[in-house]
C-alpha cells in the first residue's frame, strides 16, 4: 500500500467526507458559500470592550472575530478560570464566532532563550483561545538576523511551528501563520511550510504588496494554498490598489472555507456603518449579492 503523510490522510478522508456528504445532499453549496467575513481587533475594534464588540458586530452582521492581544476586548492570558468562563459564555450566547486569538508571537530569533520565551508565551494562547472557545491562535514567523544564513532562520521557524503544531492539536487549536514581517513573500512562506509539515499548522493569507511579485498574484497564491487554514487577512477591500476582486476569485475557486478577516488600517467615523460596507463589498466580490 502506498504511504500517507497525516496531512494527506487527513486531505484525503476530508474529500471523502465531503463527497458523501454532497451525494446525500438535494441541492449542493455553490463554491464560496462557506466564505465567511469577520473582523481583526485591529484599529476598528481595538478600543471596544468585549460587549461592546459583540454588539457591533453582531449590528453590523460581521459575525466572526479574531481578537488580537493587548487591545480593548481584555481577553488575555492573565484571565483566570472564572473569568474565561464568563468570555465564552458571552460569545457562545451570541451570535458571534470568536474565530481565535491573535498574538504577537514569533520564532526568528537566534537568542534560544528568546526562542522558549516565544514558544512558551505561544503555548499561554494555545490554553486561553481554548478556554474561551476559540479554534486557533495567530502566531508570525518574522524577520531575518544580520550573520545568521536564512537556511538557518527558516529552518528554525519551521521547526518551532511543528512543535506548537503538535501541542495546539491537543487543545484543538489550529497554528496560523501569518504571511508578516521580512517572510512576507510567499516563497519564504513556502520554504518555512515545507518544514512546518504538521497538518494542523496553517497559513494565514495577509493581503501584503509582496503578494504580487515575481509571477504575481495568482502564481504566489498557488504556491500556498494548499495550507490554507480557517484564517486569511484583508485591509478595507475599496482603499489601495490590491486587486481585491481578483484575490476573492481565487479564494471562491478553491472552495475556500473559512474566514476572510478585515485588519483595518483605517479610523471611520462610524464603525459600524464601515463595517456594513466592507461586509457587502465582500459579499459582492465574492458573488453572494
């Protein structure tokens, strides 16, 4: 018999579940109806506290959050037991999706002891975003370091993902790594994902100019799509000259899945009616109005 790696195990038997699934179904899902718009606590919702955030969101019909570390939403890992009760007791009586949580985390750094630091403080997120009932935690991979070969620092990055791979599946806690920093170019990203070859760590899409070097878009979407996880990230999708359009076409003829997030760069005067906006722009692009 020919051998699997998990990754392809869990590929192959997620297209069989699915096929079953479609055969027993009268009128199939058209590619792009499990895209779904959410929101990054990143300048828009940054200062708004957990209610507040639920009520915006929950207004504006942007149903999905990443609450990334340090801002309003207070959702961070000093909480105690107690207190992460009430966090996802709040949300799962809402109608929001908390998506996961976004640290800061990064695993570039030739100082091993700076290394641990990260990887444990990782680990800190993995239990939080479980505790609170979460899916995954955003984590960076990030920059390079004068006198060390970029061999090594990939290397290095890659190696600490499995192994943050290997301890967010016991939580069930997806790794998401964001396309950020000086790794930005989807090359990089592809180097580092072909060590980090645990199937439950992810790529994070990041809407970044690099995107477009090289052979382009398409060509550097295609190079790492196949780790897609429940994540990607997007800024306003009418502000700047990212071809948006084209970004949300190769997502829906994939069959993307998950959650397309806003990281917001900007600061409207009404957030709520901002977020309406964005909403429906995605909705357009992706065909759904």
């Amino acid at each position: 018999m020919p051998s699997f790696s998990r990754r392809q195990f869990l590929r192959v038997t997620s297209a069989t579940a699915a096929t079953l699934l479609a055969r027993s179904t009268v009128v199939s899902a058209a590619q792009g109806d499990h895209m779904r718009f959410g929101l990054v606590t990143y300048l828009w919702g940054e200062k708004w506290d957990l209610p507040t955030l639920i009520h915006n969101c929950e207004k504006s019909g942007v149903l999905g959050v990443e609450l990334r570390t340090t801002h309003g939403h207070g959702v961070e890992r000093s909480l105690s037991n107690l207190e992460r009760g009430d966090v996802k007791k709040r949300l799962a009586d809402s109608p929001v999706t908390l998506v996961g949580i976004g640290s800061n985390e990064n695993y570039d750094n030739p100082d091993s002891a700076v290394l641990a630091k990260a990887i444990d403080a990782t680990k800190e997120f993995i239990k939080l975003s479980h505790d609170v009932g979460g899916s995954g935690v955003k984590v960076k991979p990030n920059s390079f370091h004068d006198g060390v070969p970029r061999e090594k620092t990939i290397e290095q990055i890659g190696k600490a993902l499995n192994s943050l791979g290997e301890y967010g599946y016991g939580f069930g806690q997806e790794i998401r790594l964001e396309v950020h920093g000086q790794c930005s170019e989807l090359p990089i990203i592809k180097q580092i994902m072909d060590i980090a070859d645990h199937p439950n760590v992810a790529v994070c899409w990041n809407s970044n100019d690099q995107d477009l070097l090289g052979d382009g878009l398409a060509h550097n979407f295609n190079l790492v799509k196949d780790w897609f996880g429940a994540t990607a990230h997007v800024r306003e999708l009418n502000i700047g000259e990212y071809p948006y359009a084209d970004l949300m076409r190769l997502f829906v003829d994939m069959d993307y899945e998950g959650w397309v997030l806003l990281e917001a760069r900007t600061k409207p005067e009404d957030p709520i009616a901002a977020l309406i906006e964005q909403r429906e722009l995605f909705e357009k692009m992706i065909g759904r109005i």
